[in-house]
C-alpha cells in the first residue's frame, strides 16, 4: 500500500524529469551548435589570376555575390561600395594582390572597419606554396584542413573566409606549406616571380 511519503517522493522525482531531458537536450545541442558566421556582403576577385576567379565561383556557390576586378579597386568603391559603407556597413572579402586589400583596408577605417582576416598565398617554386595566415583561431583550423592538400587553393579559401565568425575571437597566426599537385597545369600560376595573392575578410571592428 502506498503512503503519502511515496507519492511525495515519486511527484518530485516527476516533477525533475522535464530539468533533466532540458539539461540533457542541452548539453548535446551546444556540442553541435557552431558559431554564427559574419554576413559578406561582396566577394572581390582578381580577373587575371585563376586561383582568384576559383576562389569566386566558390563563393557564389555558397551564396556570396562575386565581384571582379583587374587589379583596380576605384570603380567598385566609388560606384558600389563607398555608398553601400556610408549607408551601413557589411563586411566584405577577397582574394586579391596587395594593392587592392591596401586601399580597401585604409578606406574602411573612416567606416570602423577592420581587417579581421588575413592570409598571404605565395608560391614558392613549382611544386610548394606557403600560405601566412593571421586570424581567428577557429579560421587558421580551416585553413590548415583545407588548403593543406594543396589542390584548387583558391576554391579552398573560398570556403573558409565564408565561415568567418561574427564574434570577436582570438587572433593567432601560423605559416603552412603546402604541395602544389599538377603545377604544370597551371600556366601562369605556377611562375614563382607572381606576387603573392592575399585572402581577407574586411568587417565592422566591433562584433560583440
């Protein structure tokens, strides 16, 4: 026969159930979650270099409208992105040469904006390419996944600066060297007088 001191128990140990599946729920689903990825407004690519033309056909793969240039950066800022930057500004990314990341990063800190990724892809000789990476820590782990086999880099790239967090995070660098499979298939890529090609990811300096 069941006393009161028995239903009080078996009410509290119901009464628990619900707290211990959330708990349960919980712990398994932030295991699972990842961090939220920072909005691209634009992806810029050069023209003249294939890895850069790869890099943007990924990228409009994963959603990210593509634009090219052939290493002059004027047109888009003044027809595009300098009212796009006044009006709100969105982060944006690429894979170009120097010049172009140069002006785009001084013209973004009227508008708060920051390089918050950055990698420079230098090929070495025929058969090896050094990428230098400087970012969040979560990237530079994609990076070394992704572009450690060495083929189709720029398509790599592609995917990892789409995933840039939108959360400040900490800033850590490292060098990789990495095989260039089928180098002589690649034409002009593969001369090692090419300056380098940077990948990078321009967003707004505070993102709490």
């Amino acid at each position: 026969m069941r006393t009161r001191r028995d239903f009080l128990q078996l009410g509290i140990a119901a009464s628990a159930l619900p707290f211990a599946d959330a708990a349960f729920l919980s712990s398994n689903s932030t295991a699972s979650v990842t961090p939220p990825t920072v909005f691209l407004y634009k992806a810029v690519f050069d023209e003249r270099f294939p890895e850069s033309v790869s890099f943007a056909r990924q990228m409009e793969k994963l959603g990210v409208l593509a634009h090219g240039i052939a290493g002059d950066i004027t047109d888009f800022w003044f027809h595009e992105l300098h009212a796009q930057w006044t009006k709100e500004p969105v982060a944006i990314a690429g894979l170009t040469a120097h010049g172009p990341l140069f002006c785009l990063e001084r013209l973004a800190w009227d508008h708060r904006m920051r390089v918050v990724y950055r990698a420079e892809h230098r090929q070495r000789d025929n058969s090896r390419i050094e990428h230098a990476l400087r970012g969040p820590a979560s990237m530079l782990r994609q990076t070394a996944d992704l572009v450690g086999g060495g083929a189709d880099w720029g398509l790599q790239v592609a995917n990892v600066v789409s995933r840039c967090p939108n959360v400040c995070s900490e800033v850590t660098e490292t060098t990789i060297i990495a095989a260039v499979p089928n180098s002589s298939d690649r034409g002009e890529s593969a001369n090692t007088e090419q300056e380098p090609l940077l990948s990078w990811v321009i967003a707004p300096a505070a993102r709490a």
